[in-house]
DNA sequence: ATGGCGCGCGCAGCGCGA
C-alpha cells in the first residue's frame, strides 16, 4: 500500500500536476494540503473521472484538505473530536485496516505572536487525538504538512533557521512527543541523501539552490513502520512550471507473507 | 535572505505562507 502527501498550494491551480502525479505515481491513497476550495466548490470531477474516491474538508482562501484514493474509504471523520476549529486542517479515513490521518499543521508565522500560540495549542490537542486514534487503529499513517523541521539535518541552513519558527524548541518537542506517541518517521527508517527536503522557497531560487527544509512527514505505528519498504521525497514536480513550493513524499507498505 | 514569489480575492493591493 503507497500512501503519499502533498501540499499542493492550491489544489484549484495544481490540478494538472496533481492528475499528472497520480498517473505516474500511482499511490494506493495520497492526503492534500492547502486545497483552498470550499465543499461545495471542490472539483471532484476530474478527480473521479480519473478513477479516485474523495474525501475533502475545506474552506474558501485558507487550508483545506482532502484524501484521495483508489478504493473509497471508511470512517472518514474531518477535524479533530473536541477540539473546535473554524481552520479545516485533519480529515481522516480508513482503507481496510489501515487508517490513514492527513494534516496541515498550522505555520505558526513567529515565535511567540498569536498564531504560533494557536499552534502549539493544536499540536497538543493532535498528540492528543492520534493518542486516542491508537487506540483504536493500530495500523496507522499519520501525514501531512507538519510545519516542524524536526531536526538540524532537515534544514538547509541550521545556523540561518536557529530558534524560528518549523524549528523552535518547543515545535520540536511537539514532533518529538509525536513520536513518543509511538509513531515512526517513515523518511528515517531508511538512510537519505543529505540534503533532503521537501519545501523550498519560492523566492531567491530557492529550489535550484536546495535552500528547502524537511517539514513534510509520513509517521507510522509500530505496526506500519515495521512493513515499511520506502518513503521517498519526490522532486520532479517542483521543477515543473507553476509548481506548488512544497514536493510530495511517498511511503509503501508491504505485510510481510503469511507464514507457511 | 532585511526581501526577492505565489496564492486567493477581486480588480488594487493586501494577508498569508514557511
């Protein structure tokens, strides 16, 4: 099972990519971010007539987001229960056993102004809520646009970045208490090539110049994480004309064979 | 990298992203 994540920076204006990446990337179920369309304006047509299901949670401007998928899913459940929210940022769904979390973790802007407030508060009411959803689906993806660069190594410039927002401490401690959840970085079960990241800047070339940083992330229970093949950052669509600034990222699951 | 771009909204220029 391939389950990939995108932020696709407006999914009205990245249709083409996206169909276009569904075709050759061919994932079982992928999660958007940043749809920026409303419900009743989601463009399901070309989406289903592509051969996928939909779920979607959005609203008009801001966030928004969706999983698509190869067979329908079940249990979809968009926003996180007890936490109220006017911002549309989790929508969750399962394929099978599999249960599969898509996320848009707010930006936070600067350390210490409102909206980094807001996003800690979010980030404990999500540890919270994957806590509960453990319990409940062993077999479990988490994935998304976190907006945390978990580590040094997931930033082009360590020294530029020291103490800003996607790398203050308390962002990482969020991540890291993700973690301690018992859920698995899917990009870290394999070695990377130094450099890796799967948001680059739209300004000052950032791209071509690999200034990026690795806020886009696949976690996995232990029970996932243990059928994990690969998880990859995809960068081809980032070279494209028009391209959304962040690259999606891919992880394959395969249960090991039952044993004879 | 002080910013530089790209998006939505809506028709000028601003808020926001990361």
């Amino acid at each position: 099972m391939k389950i990939a994540t995108w932020n696709v920076n407006s999914l009205k204006v990245r249709m083409p990519h996206l169909l276009d990446w569904l075709g050759s990337a061919a994932p079982d179920v992928i999660a958007l971010q940043e749809t920026k369309t409303e419900d009743a304006a989601f463009p399901r047509a070309p989406i289903e007539a592509a051969g996928w299901h939909v779920a979607f949670s959005g609203q008009k401007t801001y966030n928004g987001v969706a999983l698509l998928s190869r067979r329908p899913g079940s249990h979809v459940q968009a926003g996180m229960p007890g936490f109220a929210d006017e911002q549309k940022r989790v929508i969750a769904a399962s394929y099978g056993d599999v249960r599969v979390i898509g996320a848009y973790v707010p930006n936070g802007q600067a350390v210490g102004s409102d909206k980094y407030e807001y996003k800690l508060r979010w980030l404990e009411a999500f540890t919270a809520y994957l806590r509960s959803e453990l319990e409940r689906w062993p077999r479990l993806v988490v994935v998304g646009d976190y907006n945390i660069a978990p580590e040094d190594r997931d930033v082009h410039d360590p020294k530029a970045w020291e103490g800003s927002v996607l790398v203050s401490p308390a962002e990482r401690a969020a991540f890291r208490g993700l973690l301690g959840l018992g859920l698995h970085d899917a990009m870290r079960l394999f070695a990377q090539p130094d450099g890796t990241y799967t948001w680059w800047d739209y300004r000052a070339a950032g791209f071509r110049r690999n200034l990026g940083l690795r806020i886009d992330h696949i976690l996995a229970s232990a029970a996932l994480a243990a059928e994990c093949q690969a998880c990859t950052v995809d960068v081809a669509p980032r070279k494209l004309e028009r391209p959304s600034d962040h690259a999606p990222v891919w992880a394959e699951f395969t249960p090991a064979p039952a044993l004879p």
